[in-house]
C-alpha cells in the first residue's frame, strides 16, 4: 500500500507539475489529485521538492541509460544519431515529462533546485557523455557544439509541446541528423 501511494503522489506531481508549473502547484493541489490526505504527501516526502528530485530520479534512471551507454565502442557518428534519435523519440513518448521540462526551464524557483547537488550530477552527466561524443565525431569546440545541440533541442520542445501537430518531428529527426553528420563527416 505503501508504494502505490509514493506512486500516486509522484504520477499527480508529475501530470500537476507539468501542466500547472512546479511553483504553482501546491501539495494540497497534489494530495487532492493524488486521492489522499495532504498530510499522508509528507509520510513520504519531507518537502515538494523532493517530491520533484524523486521524479527525476525515476525519470532519470529509466531514460538516461538510453542517453548515456556505458562502454559504448560504437563509431561516434552512430553514438551522436543514437542521441539524437533517442532524444527525439523521447519528446514524443513522454509528453508530461516534457512539459515539465519547459515549465521548469522558465521557472525561477526550480532554477535555484538545479544548482542541487543531484540535479548538477545528472545534468554534468549528460553534457559530458554530449562533449565526448561531440569530440570524437570530429567537432573543433564540442563545449559549444554540446550547448548548441542543447538549445536546439529546447527550442524543438517547445514548440512541438505546444502544437505537435505543426511540427513534423520526424523529418526534423532526418534532417538534424543529416545536417550534424555532413558537418563532420570527414571525421566519422
């Protein structure tokens, strides 16, 4: 019983979160959707923010293994299409998740979360394994080509997030792929 009530609080945080915005959403908010009494959110988390960092844990260790393959000795143009491609095929899989993100990306409160030691961690992570990749696929400055790649994923987020049906995300899929591969290709 115990789980199934973590869960419901961490699957309405998560709808609650991404559609009303992490600072706007408050624990009676998330105890009410959640079907439960406000003061049973705290038998299991002391604050909404850790409510928020359980999520990402969740979230992180289901996909981030998709981003990051440990001893991934593929040719770096096959690591830097499979990042794409997973990135991609995340954003439409996984909508809340999502919009979550662009909410929190513009919300002041959560910036303040992300120097959190847990959230740096995951995010350098992920930079790292980019700056790698992006190196060994032949980038001059793969610092900036990873911040580069980055924004460009944020700005697909939102807009595809706001209308999906505008943008056909699969062709851009093709085309970011073919446009970073001819940049470098003489290195792959």
């Amino acid at each position: 019983m115990r789980g199934k009530t973590r869960e419901a609080i961490l699957s309405a945080s998560l709808e609650l979160f991404a559609k009303r915005g992490y600072s706007a959403t408050t624990t009676e908010q998330i105890a009410r959707k959640a079907g439960i009494s406000k003061g049973l959110i705290f038998n299991h988390f002391s604050t909404k923010q850790d409510i928020l960092l359980a999520i990402f844990d969740e979230q992180f260790e289901r996909i981030m293994p998709r981003f990051l393959a440990e001893g991934d000795d593929r040719p770096a143009r096959e690591r830097l299409l499979a990042v794409i491609d997973h990135w991609l095929a995340f954003i439409k899989s996984d909508p809340l998740l999502v919009r979550l993100s662009l909410h929190l990306n513009l919300d002041d409160e959560y910036r303040r979360l992300i120097k959190s030691k847990k959230m740096a961690e995951y995010f350098e992570q992920f930079l790292s394994h980019m700056r790698t990749t992006l190196r060994d696929a032949g980038s001059d400055q793969p610092e900036l080509d990873t911040y580069l790649l980055m924004f460009l994923f944020d700005g697909i987020v939102a807009n595809y997030t706001v209308a999906p049906d505008l943008f056909p995300i699969d062709a851009i899929k093709e085309r970011l792929m073919s446009v970073l591969t001819s940049r470098w290709e003489h290195a792959l």
